[in-house]
C-alpha cells in the first residue's frame, strides 16, 4: 500500500495519505507533511520527541497532530524521519493521539524543499472504506 | 449560483438562500474566468452568510479561493452584531509591503546590484528554516508584540518618520501579548529580522512609467528611472500560529456545527473570545511591523556601506494584506465602526480621510501592489469612491493561477534566474526549486489586475515600477 501521495494545489501543498488503520494513516500523513520541507527518508534518527495532543473530534486531531511537526522545526530545529507508536484512543468524549517523532537536527546541509507553515481545515477528509482509511490535507506554504 | 453582470468590471451574486447579503466580485471578463475556475465564488457566497455582515461580501481582482475565505477578500462585520474571523485576516497576519524610495537612479545602481543583493542577503536571513540575526529575550518580544515599529525605531531601527508613513503607524494599539501563546512566542523569537520563504521577497526596482505626476511628487516619486525598494513579508511562525491557535479555541467554544467550512469558524466580534483573537492579532500585525522595520533599516545601512550613502531613503508607505480593524465607514447613510476584515487585499482610503498621513491627506493613501517575481509592481493611491465600492479597498497582488507543484514541472530556478539576467535583472535566491514554484507564468498577469483596479474605482494608478535586483527565500 502507499503511504501517501503529493496532489497538486493552486497555492499550497495538498496530499492524501494511506494506512490500513487510522493510525497508520495519521502516521503516514505526518510523513506525507514533512516530505514537503524535507527527506524524510535520508534523516537519521538521532532524537526521539514523545508527542500528545487531544482533539474535539479527528480533524482537529489531525490538525494539532501535524501542527507538531511544523512547530518541532520551527523551535528545535527538528526534522521528522519517522513516527512510532502511534495511538489513537477516545477519552472522555474527546480523542487523544500519543506518538513517538524519530528524527534529527537541520544542519547546515540539509536540502530544505519547501516550507510549511500551518496545517488548515481546507478539504480535509478523513474517511474509511473497504481498504482501509484515506487522510486528506493541505497545508499552507 | 447565479452571477449577474453589473458593469465591465463588476459582477454580483444575488442575496439568496442563507446569504444575509449579497456578494460583489470586481474583475474583468478575463480575470473572471479564473475566479470561477476555483472555489472562490462558493467562498464569496459563504462569507455573506456570516452575521452582521454589513452591505456586501467583496471580492477583488486578484482573487482565488483561500481556506473559508477567499484570499482577495473583503467583509466588514457590525462590531456589536458582527464577528471576527482569523479565516477572514488569513494566517500570514500583516502580510503586506513596504517601499522606500531613494535618490539614485537606475544607472547609479547598474552593476552594483549583485553587490546590494549579497549585502542584503547577509543582513536579511530569508528561506526555509533561517533565523533572524537579532537574539532576543521573550520579554522583548512581549514589547515589540505590543508596540510594533515604535519598538523598532526606539531601539535605532530606523526613524519616527517612518512610523507615520506606517498603516497605523506602525503599532495597533489594541495589541496584547497576554493572548500569545507559548508556542507562538517561541516561533516568533528565532525569526524576527527574517524575510521569510514562499512568496515572500525583498526587490530593489526602478520607476519604469509615471501615471499620475502630481500624486508621484507627493509620494515621493522624482522620475522614471529611480531606484526603489520593495519588501513583502508578514509575521513569520508566530501570526500563523496565532491564527492556528484562535482557530482550535473558536471551536472549542462554539462548535463546528452549522459551518459550511470549518476555516469559517467566528466569534462575536465582542465575545471575550473574539477580543482576545482581536488583541493577539493585533500583536501579530505588530510583529510584522517591526519586522519590516527592522529588514528596512538593514536594507538602508546596506546601501550606505555598497554606494556610499543611504541618503532621500524615505519610506513612501507600508501596507497590510492580511488583517481585521476598526474603520468608520457609511452604511445606510450614518457613519458605523465596523470591523473590516481584508485577506489579500489593501486599504485603499482616498484624500481627507484621518488614517492617512498627514504628508499625504490632500492625495489619498499610497497603495502598493507587488507583482510576481521579474514582473512589475504597481504604486497606486485610494480614492474616495473606493469607500462604497468595497469599504475602500483593493486588489493586493496578483493570485497564483498554477500550482506550486506544475510550476515545478514546467520551469527551471537557473533557467529563470538566466532570463531574468538577460532582462537586466539579478536575482538571487536560497533556493532553486523556490524559484521556479514563483515563476511569473504561476500568477495571474498583475497589469490587468491594476488596470481593473482602476477602472473599477478602487484605486487610482501612480505609477509602475519594475524589478532590477530580486531576493527571494
């Protein structure tokens, strides 16, 4: 299955991402983000940053999920390599999402590809079907 | 949805179903269709659905659908009746431009640009990811959050004078750091004095045509071929997140129910809520003040190191994009406060009114609009019909037509940079890929946005200015 896909979007950066839970969907979405500033892929994993957040329903779940990738590279200079441990649990009438950010520091070097600079509620779709959950997102640039 | 013509450059959605009134569009034929090519009018038409909405949802020239709200649009709320929305302001808040002119012209500049650019690329940190060269504490932040600009030139950025060629001198006096959060503070500390990335950029330009010879003269416009400089950034981090934040606690407040789209989320413009959005925007817009400051004050010193003087550098005006305020406007013939909302659109006031400089007041307000990148730019003044025509305002650049990932496909950074050059215009840019998503073809052509501008009412050509050098995060 892919874990995501980059759409095009008149002004900013849009993509869908995959998981066969939603879970992994939200997990793949993070990384679906940070593939817009960055490779993801080339980061070594040097940093773990324990990440929580609560929402009234999935999207703004969604939304402060990957606000904190944004955030995490803005104030510690973190870029996202991988997600772990990802959870999603509903806890009085609201949802809470824990997850683990496995990552390094931007250096001097790092290609930056682009930069996001806040999450939106703009064509947000967060749907299940027969094979599994699809995310949907833009996200200002 | 239906869409009446009212004149060449004017068009309407009727009041109908939820609309509480109806929706204006200024543009031409050709600018329509890419208007109706997006989400724009559905926008337009949500936005008139909105209480206290006063007279009509505007939507300017240069228009394209934004989140809730259309980017190029206008909607003034009754402040007891009425709401505040950061989907209304935009998350960038105060984006908007400022352009200093000065005493050279085009030859006592050429081949001196690449030198200019370098120097300023060294004091102005711009891209993804760079930090400001000024460290700060954030108990300075608080202050530059409450007095904007004022802060800036009190602490040697720049000069008083500059504070009164400012949109509100500089500084809304509502702001209030208390509303700040943590998160947004701490954005806000590493990129203060940064430019900033996407299509944010700084351009020293020549005068290519003078319009209207007497308003020049009052701005400070000498002749074609005099070199200005033009930068276009906004809060950075820290108003994005503000807007992030304000969103989340509306919803938490109020819901989401009943929203035909969520970045439409309100408060009651006089709900504790939406005073406490109003003050901590209001801090934003004060950030970006002195961030303008700060950047402009650098760009002088480094025209006085690589040409020897900074000498005529006299800011002509500096204007917002991206913000929500008080104005005194005539709705049903007595005069209202009314929280104006403008989201890639810029206030436009003609002569007489008290929010222009004084310098100015006879002429009306400068009105700056950036063209794309290696395109032209455009000074304009404000008129007084502009008031009724959309609470004075106007278009505030032109809008991307193309997205940032087919622009990649179809352009090159070095091949643009190389075209560039061939016109005579140096560019300089931390990143190629940048460039090419800020490729001209990627906008719409702002020469017939002005020209709509203008033949609507909402503004009055003084002059246009072209590129020499770029810098671009």
């Amino acid at each position: 299955m892919e874990k995501y896909r980059i759409l095009p979007h008149t002004a900013d950066g849009k993509f869908r991402a995959f998981g066969a839970t939603l879970e992994e969907a939200f997990a793949h979405a993070a990384l679906a983000l940070a593939s817009l500033m960055w490779d993801w892929s080339k980061v070594e994993p040097a940093m773990s940053l324990e990440v929580e957040v609560r929402g009234r329903d999935r999207e703004q779940l969604l939304y402060k999920f990957l606000e904190e990738i944004i955030v995490a590279f803005e104030t510690r200079r973190f870029l996202l390599g991988s997600v772990e441990d990802l959870t999603i649990g509903e806890e009085a009438g609201a949802f809470r999402l824990r997850a683990v950010f496995r990552g390094g520091e931007l250096r001097p070097d790092t290609e930056l590809l682009g930069g996001v600079k806040a999450v939106t509620y703009h064509e947000m779709k967060i749907e299940e079907d027969g094979c599994g959950w699809t995310v949907q997102a833009v996200v200002d640039m | 949805m239906e869409l009446k013509r009212i004149d060449e450059t004017t068009w309407e959605i009727p009041r109908d179903g939820a609309m509480r009134v109806p929706a204006r569009i200024y543009a031409s034929h050709k600018l329509l269709k890419s208007v109706q090519a997006d989400q724009t009018l559905i926008q337009a038409r949500n936005v008139a659905c909105l209480p206290g909405i006063q007279r009509m949802s505007y939507v300017m020239p240069d228009a394209h659908q934004g989140y809730g709200f259309p980017i190029g649009g206008v909607a003034a709320f009754d402040p007891d009746e009425g709401i505040i929305s950061p989907g209304g302001v935009g998350y960038d808040i105060n984006c908007g431009v400022r352009l200093l002119r000065t005493d050279y012209a085009a030859e006592d500049v050429a081949g001196r640009s690449k030198e200019l650019l370098a120097g300023i690329f060294n004091e102005v940190p711009a891209g993804v990811g760079k930090s400001g060269v000024t460290k700060l504490s954030p108990g300075v932040l608080r202050e530059i959050l409450v007095k904007g600009a004022e802060w800036a030139v009190e602490n040697g950025y720049g000069t008083a004078e500059d504070l009164r060629m400012t949109e509100e001198q500089g500084r809304m006096r509502e702001a209030e750091a208390a509303g700040v959060s943590a998160r947004a503070l701490e954005r806000g500390l590493p990129q203060i004095g940064t430019l900033g990335s996407g299509n944010h950029f700084l351009e020293i330009q020549k005068v290519d045509r003078i319009l209207d010879p007497a308003a020049a003269k009052t701005f400070g416009l000498a002749a074609e071929g005099q070199v200005l400089v033009m930068i276009h950034c906004g809060s950075r981090g820290l108003g994005h997140q503000v807007a992030s934040d304000y969103i989340q606690a509306m919803e938490d407040v109020f819901g989401v129910e009943g929203l035909p789209d969520r970045e439409l989320i309100h408060a009651p413009f006089r709900s504790p809520l939406g005073q406490s959005y109003y003050r901590a925007m209001c801090a934003a817009v004060n950030y970006a003040f002195a961030n303008r400051q700060m950047i402009a004050h650098r760009v002088r010193g480094v025209f006085e190191k690589v040409l020897g003087s900074a000498a005529g550098m006299r800011q002509i005006y500096d204007v917002c994009h991206n913000v929500a305020k008080l104005e005194n406007h005539i709705v049903d013939g007595r005069e209202k406060s009314l929280c104006v909302h403008r989201k890639g659109a810029t206030r436009s006031f003609g002569p007489g009114r008290r929010e222009v400089p004084e310098a100015y007041r006879a002429v009306g307000q400068p009105v700056i609009i950036p063209g794309s990148m290696g395109t032209a730019s455009y000074l304009l003044v404000g008129t007084p019909e502009a008031e009724a025509l959309s609470f004075g305002s106007t278009a505030h650049g032109a809008g991307r037509v193309m997205s940032r990932h087919e622009a990649l496909r179809r352009f090159r950074g070095e091949r643009i940079r190389e075209e560039l050059a061939g016109r005579g215009i140096e560019l300089k840019a931390t990143s190629w890929k940048g460039v090419a998503e800020e490729a001209a073809e990627a906008y719409k052509d702002v020469d017939e946005v002005v020209r709509v501008s203008q033949a609507a009412g909402l503004g009055r050509i003084v002059a246009r200015v072209v590129p020499i050098g770029v810098m671009k995060g």
